[in-house]
C-alpha cells in the first residue's frame, strides 16, 4: 500500500505516526520531544531502571542476558536470524497473528518498507539489513482495521518508544515488542554514497554490518568478503550532517522499552539478548531448542576509549568525530583495539557511554534549549565520571516518581 507523505518536522526519524490519521500525537510520543523513560519503563516492564543492578543503569531492565546464535543459520540473515526466527516462532505459536516489520524496498533492496506479515515462512523476506528512515508505525492502524489483535513489532528505538507512548490506547489484546539496538541511521541515497566510498563496486555489496571486533564486513555478490578496520572507514569524506541531529542525540540505544533485545554488541561475535519482561522470557522459550545460548563475556577497560571519543567529537564541533592519528600507526592501533580494547559487556558499556555523551555535545551545540526536555536523568548518570554535568537550565525535567537511583560508577 502506498503510505501518506509525512508532514516535515524537525528532530523526527520518520517512525510512521506522523502519517497515520492523528499525526497530532507526535507531540506526546514522540522520544525527541518530551521522553519520559522512568514512567514507560515502568509500564512495560513493572519498574523503572534500577542502577544498583548490575548494567541496567546503561542498558535499561532486564531479567537475563545471553550470548546466542541459532543453530542453523538463516540464510540471508544478517548474523544468524534470531530475530525473524523469534517472530515466526511468535506466528506459529499463535502468541500473535501479524507482525509488524520492515523488508527490503521493490526497487532499492538497501531501502527499508514496512511489511505486515502473517506466515511464519514470510518472515525470510525480511531478513538482513536496511539502511534509512523507515516509517514503520504507518501500518499499525491498517493492521488493526484488518482485525489484527496480537501484533508482533520488531522496531528500533525510536519506532519502540512512540509505540509504547500509545499502547494502551490501541486496543490490542496482546504486544510483544522484539527491538533491535539503534544509533546511528542516514538517509539511503546517503548510504549509497557511504558504499561507493568503500569499494569500487558498490552495486555488488549485499551485506555491511560494524562488528564488536572494530572491523567492517561487506559482502559481495560473487561470495567475497572484506574486512575494514574502523580506523580505515572514510568518514572525512562524509559530509557533517551524514547522520543527523535526531541520530547524535538517541538517548536508547539499546531499545529498553522492547520485550526482548537482540543486538550484537555484548555477544563478541555472536550476537546479544536481554530478555527485558515476562513477554520476553515467553517468545525466547519457543525458540530456545534451536539456539546456542551462553553468558556473555566482558573483557578490556572501556573509560579511555570513551574518553577518546568525547574529545574527538569536541574538536568535531558538530561534524563526524575524526581521529588524528599518523597513517603509520593505524594498522597498529587497528590489531591492538580487538585484542585489548573494551570487548563483550564492555564494549557494550562504552558504546552506551559514547552515545550518552554524544547527545550531550551535540544538544549543548545545535539545540541547547531542548536539553532540559530531551535528556533524561540517567544520561548525566553515565556521562557523569567524564565530566559532563548538567548546567543549572539543563536539569532533566521530573515527569515520573520513578526516577533512576543514583549509580556507582566502575
């Protein structure tokens, strides 16, 4: 179905409510206007983050975590298909009867297009990876108008949070929410832009993914494979606003507001569960017979590399972080990184830590007066042993009597 233009707004990720029949609701859904994350988390999961927990103050509530990865691979999938397989698990349980996804584009395979899919087996078309602004939440009316009352939604944080911010007055018998981490998205004709600047045949790249070992993968479509260090990308050839102010300042990169998480970067090769709430626990028990499930590991100190990053994003001054390093010393520091830097859990802390910090620099420098609404209280928690405070009209607004607790700091 050809989806409604969305009207323009500024700060907005083009989640999908913006064209739906009351796009007026943005204004108390939307998480880059007025978040309230204590009182969401609260709704979802019985309770808001409690940071004298081990990790929840960076990646929200949780039960459980694992390292994972499904026995057979899926092919097509971007790491081993755990995520449509937890959906078409969903489907032929009959926990719900629609899920509410994202597929490839008809004419651009790297675009995304929402899809409402009903059949276990359709769930492959949804596979891999999509790159640009996806309005997801455009098909929820119609898939309630279809009779559609236990809905699966696999979405990125920004689509997760308007989700919840109207949940209870959908209707529906049954959600279950499968989010997937989310920092940085571009457009996709700037992606295009992204691969001609990493290999020379940039129509033959069917797969790209950052991996937790500091390295690029593309593959191609003749079966080759490439490798690129992090240190190696060509962002100074991007241009300033390659990924945008609404992406800079995420304050929830790891979807706290999903039933259940699946993300790569606390799984060091494998990828990353954190089973959220009892929604959560129930879609991972019908797929765990096809999955290899371990604790994840942790390894590497992560306060230089955040301390790193800050800086380089300060003499950014709002453009592409860049480090100033000698050729010579990049392939150095390119064996090094993987092998002593912040690994596992670890890697996972500093990249929350990176994107705490980031929304702060680059709020305080584009959208100062948005800070008191935007940044919520255990942002300054985390960006608090680097010396980002908040300044006396920064102080988060208190929307909630479920306000984080005070952390300490590892």
């Amino acid at each position: 179905m050809k989806l409604p233009e969305a009207p323009h707004r500024s700060l907005c990720t083009d989640c999908g409510l913006s064209r739906t029949d009351d796009p007026k609701r943005c204004g108390r859904a939307c998480q880059f206007i007025a978040p309230d994350y204590p009182a969401l988390e609260a709704q979802v999961h019985g309770r808001a983050r409690d940071a004298s927990r081990p990790d929840e103050l960076h990646f929200g509530p949780f039960q459980t975590m694992y390292r994972a990865r499904m026995k057979a691979p899926k092919a097509g999938a971007q790491w081993t298909g755990i995520t449509t397989s937890l959906a078409a698990r969903a489907l032929a349980d009959g926990l719900v009867d629609a899920v509410l996804c994202m597929g490839p584009d008809p004419d651009d395979n790297w675009r995304p297009c929402p899809m409402l899919i009903t059949k276990p087996a359709d769930m492959a078309q949804a596979r891999g990876m999509r790159m640009g602004y996806a309005p997801l939440l455009a098909l929820l009316e119609p898939a309630i108008a279809a009779g559609h009352k236990r809905i699966g939604v696999i979405g990125i944080p920004c689509q997760v949070y308007a989700l919840r911010a109207l949940e209870r007055e959908l209707g529906l018998e049954r959600l279950y929410v499968i989010g997937t981490p989310c920092s940085d998205n571009t457009t996709t004709e700037a992606f295009h832009t992204f691969l001609g600047l990493l290999s020379d045949e940039p129509e033959a790249i069917t797969y790209l993914e950052f991996r937790a070992d500091y390295r690029v993968e593309l593959r191609f479509a003749d079966g080759r494979k490439q490798l690129i260090p992090f240190l190696d990308l060509p962002i100074s050839q991007l241009p300033r606003d390659f990924f945008p102010l609404t992406c800079r300042t995420c304050v929830d990169y790891t979807n706290v507001l999903a039933d259940i998480t699946v993300g790569y970067m606390g799984g060091q090769g494998d990828q990353w569960l954190l089973v959220r709430n009892a929604r959560g626990a129930e879609l991972l028990e019908g797929l765990k017979a096809e999955l290899v499930l371990s604790a994840p590991g942790s390894a590497g100190k992560r306060k230089g590399a955040v301390t790193g990053f800050i800086e380089n994003t300060k003499r950014a001054a709002g453009g592409l972080p860049l480090r100033r390093m000698p050729g010579w010393l990049r392939p150095v520091v390119s064996w090094i990184m993987p092998r002593f830097g912040p690994r596992g859990l670890e890697f996972a802390r500093a990249r929350v830590e990176m994107k705490a910090a980031e929304t702060v620099l680059h709020l305080r420098r584009d959208a100062p007066r948005r800070m008191k609404a935007m940044v919520p209280a255990h942002i300054w928690q985390l960006t608090e042993a680097y010396g980002l405070l908040p300044q006396p009209e920064e102080q988060p607004l208190m929307r909630s009597d479920n306000a984080p607790s005070t952390p300490s700091h590892d």
